[in-house]
C-alpha cells in the first residue's frame, strides 16, 4: 500500500506539473491552481440571455461538444463547465463528429434536466447554395434528417434534444423548404425535439434573412466576427464590405422573428491557417476601441466579448483544454461587464 504522505507528495508534484503552464502563461498562482484543480470558485458569474422564442435563459458561452468530444479529449471540462453556469452545450452527428454524441451521454444522463442540449446533422443531399431543391430532393433531405435525429437521440442515450438544427445551411430554398418543416413538425409531435434550428457559415445574411422570414426557426448558429461574415469553406472573412456593426438590422431582425442567436468561429480567423503559417492575431484590431484595446485580453477574448457585445445571444467555443476554458469563461462574463455594459 502507498505511504499516505507519500500519495500526498505525488499528488501535489502532479497538480504542479498541470497548473505550471497556466502560471508561466498568466502569471498568476491563482491561475495555476485552477488548471491542476479544475476549480470554478471564486469565477465571474454567467450571464444569461433569452434563447429565442425557447424562452430558456441560455448561457452567453454555449459549450461546443462537437470537435471537443469527438475523441473524448475534454470531457473532463463539462462538469466544470456546468458549475461555472454554462447551461448550453451543442453537440452534433457522428458521420462529422465521430464519437462526439456518444461521449457527450454519461453527462446528460447525469445533468440532462439542467440543461439546454443541441444537436445537428448536414442533410444528405448534394446541392450547391444557390440552386433551387426540387421536391425529390427536398424530401430525401427531409427524411435524411429525421433519421439523423433518431440516430442522434440513440447515441446520447436520450429520447429528447431540445433542439435539433439543419447543419452548414447555406441554401435559401431548403431554409424555406415546406417537406423539411413537415419533417422537424412531425419529430416535435412525436416529442423527439422541441426546437428547430439551422447553423450557417456560408450565404449566412442571406440564409439568416430567409429563416426569419418564414418565423420557423428558434435558434440560428452562425460564423461571424467583429470583421463580418465567416465563410469556413473559404476559411476568411466575407468581402462584401460589412463589417459586424453594419450587420446590426439584418441580426435585429432574426431576433425579432424569434430566433435567439448563437456566433461561432468568432475567432477562427486569428488562428490563421497552417500553409499560410499561422496567426493573424491583430486582424480585428481596427474595428475596437481604445478601452477595448488596452485590456488584458487576448485576441480571442476581445473577439469574443466583441461579437456577445454587438448583436449575439451566445457565443458557441470549442474548448478543449482548460486554459481555452478559462479565457472564453472570462471573454462571455468579466469582459462583457467591464468594457461594454
């Protein structure tokens, strides 16, 4: 049997090892202790926001499960995540996230009541954004989806999602498209989902226009940046002269058609590409203020609490190790509240 004080040596040796990057990084002991912990106390408190007409008070961080629990490499971050008051986590199929939904079961079988839980699935058609789906089409889309639902449901181990979105909508005519919306109905109706959504990183004020208008989706998730649009097939910013503050009637609008909405990628960009050589860490200074750009945050941060401050309910991260956690935790609650309320 190991020697008690023994145990007690390794273990701090262990929690040193953890928490000694996050101190190198941030300087700060407190810092440090958190990472080798895994401890919330003493956070900022989340903030919460209406989620369209779901009418729940979603977290302004939403967790994005996706690529995080793809391999199951940050699940060890979902408790924590719940303690520190994000109560959304998206989440979304297996032929894109791999094993995503599965990992993501044992934490809904233990919290699934205090939660806001979204899933997603591309449909399984092959159309170009600006062609127009013919009915044939449109419902091999719509029975796709509703399979992609039932098989989503089996690998959460749950009967019910609150919400279920059409995934990487970049089409106007399947957004509008009455056999998809005969397909979510007939799902709400058999309790299976109670919400509909769409994400959209490609046309997105087009598609966002278009969702709005036909007053039914309740949640939008979409790619945009203090710079504008996100287009992830291109992997930059749209050049289409719009900067996120000229985008404020087009965001005002979809709220007020009911749909709560959620950003992602707002930072993708900074991270830069790997044949390009990473990082364009300053690529939205411009569009900030001085008070903005004299705080200590990084570039991720500032982007986040930007896009939170300038039309978005929440804001969907990919956080797969704590320090990530920690910053976006800060970006949605500490910085909203200092630099822009």
């Amino acid at each position: 049997m190991t020697d008690p004080k023994r145990r007690s040596v390794l273990q701090t040796i262990s929690m040193l090892a953890v928490g000694s990057q996050a101190l190198v990084k941030t300087r700060s002991v407190k810092a440090a202790v958190d990472e080798a912990t895994h401890s919330v106390a003493g956070w900022p408190e989340m903030s919460y926001r209406n989620l369209g007409r779901t009418g729940f008070k979603g977290s302004r961080l939403v967790f994005g499960c996706g690529a995080a629990l793809s391999r199951n490499q940050a699940s060890d971050l979902l408790e924590p995540a719940l303690q520190a008051g994000v109560n959304v986590f998206d989440v979304g199929f297996r032929d894109y996230y791999d094993d995503a939904e599965k990992n993501l079961a044992p934490f809904l079988k233990k919290h699934g009541e205090k939660i806001f839980l979204i899933s997603k699935a591309m449909l399984p058609i092959d159309l170009d954004w600006n062609q127009e789906i013919d009915l044939a089409t449109a419902r091999r889309a719509a029975s796709g989806w509703s399979k992609r639902l039932d098989d989503s449901l089996k690998e959460m181990q749950v009967d019910h999602v609150d919400a279920y979105y059409i995934m990487a909508s970049n089409n106007v005519s399947v957004v509008r498209n009455d056999e998809l919306y005969e397909a979510f109905s007939a799902a709400k109706q058999a309790g299976k989902v109670s919400h509909w959504g769409l994400s959209a990183h490609q046309n997105t004020e087009n598609v966002l226009t278009a969702a709005a208008a036909t007053g039914r989706y309740s949640l939008a998730q979409i790619a945009i940046t203090p710079a504008g649009w996100y287009d992830w097939i291109e992997k930059g910013i749209v050049d289409d002269g719009k900067k996120m503050t000229d985008l404020k009637a087009v965001l005002d609008a979809a709220r007020n058609a009911g749909m709560g909405l959620i950003g992602m990628k707002a930072g993708r960009y900074l991270a830069g590409r790997r044949f390009l050589g990473w990082g364009n860490p300053d690529a939205y200074d411009e569009f900030y203020d001085e008070k903005l750009m004299a705080a200590r945050l990084t570039p991720f941060q500032r982007s986040y609490a930007f896009v939170l401050a300038n039309g978005l309910d929440a804001v969907n991260a990919d956080m797969q190790v704590w320090q990530h956690f920690r910053e976006n935790h800060l970006a949605a609650t500490e910085a909203q509240v200092k630099y822009f309320v």
